[in-house]
C-alpha cells in the first residue's frame, strides 16, 4: 500500500537518497516538502520532494522557469529529477540553500524603515524585472518567499505557479479561482481573468509586500479570519495612503495596488528606474 509521503521518515529518505544527510525540515505545502540538506556533492542544499502523482506538466513549468535564473536574485538550481520513496513516486529538486532571514520573520519583528524596506523592494524589482524579461508571471510574490541574505540582499523563490505567458495555461477555464496565496493574489489572478495574468500582476503583489514592511499589516489580511475574507477585501478595499511615509513612495505603492490591471504601472522594469529617483 502506499504511504502518504508526508509521512515519511529520515530512514525512507535516506534510502532512496543515500548521498544525501538530510539535517530538518524547512517548510510543507500542498504536495511539496523542502528540506536543508548536505550532498556529497553540492555541500549545504535545499533539498524539494514533489508528488509527481499530482500534475506533472505543472512541476515540470516549475523546474523550467527556475532553472532560467541564476543568483543573486534567485537559487542556483543544481539538478532533479524523478524517484521513488516508499512507494510514492516523486520529483526531487537540489538547489542552492539560501542562508539568512525569510522576510517574513523580518516583517514579524515589527515595521522597517523606509530605506530598508526600498532596499529589499528594488531587489524585488530586480528578480521581477528578470522574470519578465522572460515572459514569465511569479504569480506568487509574498514575504514567504523572499529571503534576506547579509551578502546579496533579496533572493526569491519558489516558481510553484509561475505562469508561462507563452504556453497554454493549465488552470482550467471553468475554475472559480486561479493559482494563488490570498492576500497577496491581484484581482485578475482572484477571479481567474487569464488573459489579465501579466507582469503587473506581480506589481500588485509587490505594492502589497511594501506596504506591510512599512506599515508592519497587510492591508488586505488584516482583520480577516478566513482567506475568503481576504480575497473579498482585496476585491472591494482601497488601501489607505500610507502616512509618515515619504509621499512619493507611498502614492507608487498604491498606484501598484490600483485594481484595474491597466492602471497600474506598464512593467517592473519601468517601475524600478522611477523608484530609483526617489529620495528618503
């Protein structure tokens, strides 16, 4: 019978990957473990076991788009490829470990300074601008997936629900929603608008992620208990201009959250050099 790889133990894994000393578990979503780990070969790694039993054509999009990028902006992708463990078949994926700080446990210390939160912003920007260049949509930019290295500054991860705006789209028509983490999905990813999914979708997601590490909430989260709340508020608030907050950047900030996909900036790199003109 097969087991439920989410139960399977450091044994298991140590037998179906015997040049691999897998040291803790990192995180868990959906059918995706991430593990730090030490190989023979690469030294210190994360370590991704996917069910491959789920849709494969999306895992493989997932693996493609992030073996396009390299650091510093995003994880060197070493290898992968497919195995068995107990029973259950799996895609694994060998990547650069990033050693630092999610942004999330950052925004959780309490509130940034302008300076820093920009800093990390036009890093953001940066990865985003690649990914563009590329005609790819992250579709999942949160603090999650943004980690902080003392060297480099921003790294992004996790191309899970990249949307390749080359290729037919995998999410059926019919769906209610689309690919996404509410509180941090635009509109058109919320409703399942496919034709709007573009880079500006990411802006949306962005003028999001900067507002919470200035004001230390998210507008669209707070005060909600259900993602169902979330997705609802995203859809009808407008977030207030933030105040104590240089006045530039505060009215970029919500021209990202505009709804409308056409109101809000044509593309990251547009978005990165006007940024880069404003003075804290």
């Amino acid at each position: 019978m097969s087991v439920n790889l989410f139960s399977v133990d450091s044994i298991a894994l140590t037998e179906a990957f015997p040049d691999v000393n897998f040291e803790e578990k990192l995180g868990e979503g959906g059918q995706k473990y991430v593990y730090k780990a030490q190989t023979q070969h690469e030294g210190r790694v994360a370590f991704k076991i996917i069910k491959s039993n789920q849709q494969m054509e999306r895992i493989v999009r997932e693996i493609k788009a992030a073996s396009i990028f390299s650091p510093p902006r995003f994880p060197q992708i070493y290898r992968y490829g497919n195995a068995t463990v107990d029973n259950v078949d799996i895609v694994y994926i060998v990547e650069q470990f990033i050693d630092g700080v999610s942004l999330r446990d950052g925004i959780k210390m309490g509130p940034m300074n302008e300076a820093d939160a920009l800093k990390v912003g036009l890093e953001v920007l940066m990865a985003l601008t690649e990914i563009s260049d590329k005609n790819l949509v992250h579709r999942d930019i949160k603090p999650e997936n943004i980690m902080i290295n003392s060297d480099v500054g921003a790294v992004l991860l996790d191309f899970g629900i990249a949307r390749h705006l080359d290729l037919t789209s995998l999410t059926q028509d019919v769906a209610v929603f689309g690919p996404m983490t509410p509180g941090y999905a635009a509109p058109e990813q919320i409703n399942n608008e496919k034709r709007s999914i573009s880079a500006r979708t990411d802006l949306f997601a962005w003028g999001i992620l900067m507002y919470e590490m200035i004001s230390g909430v998210n507008p669209f989260t707070q005060g909600c208990s259900t993602p169902a709340e979330a997705l609802v508020k995203t859809l009808k608030l407008e977030p207030e201009i933030l105040q104590g907050c240089n006045q530039e950047l505060s009215k970029i900030i919500n021209w990202c959250m505009k709804k409308q996909v056409h109101r809000r900036p044509l593309s990251p790199s547009y978005l990165l050099e006007l940024l880069k003109g404003v003075v804290l």
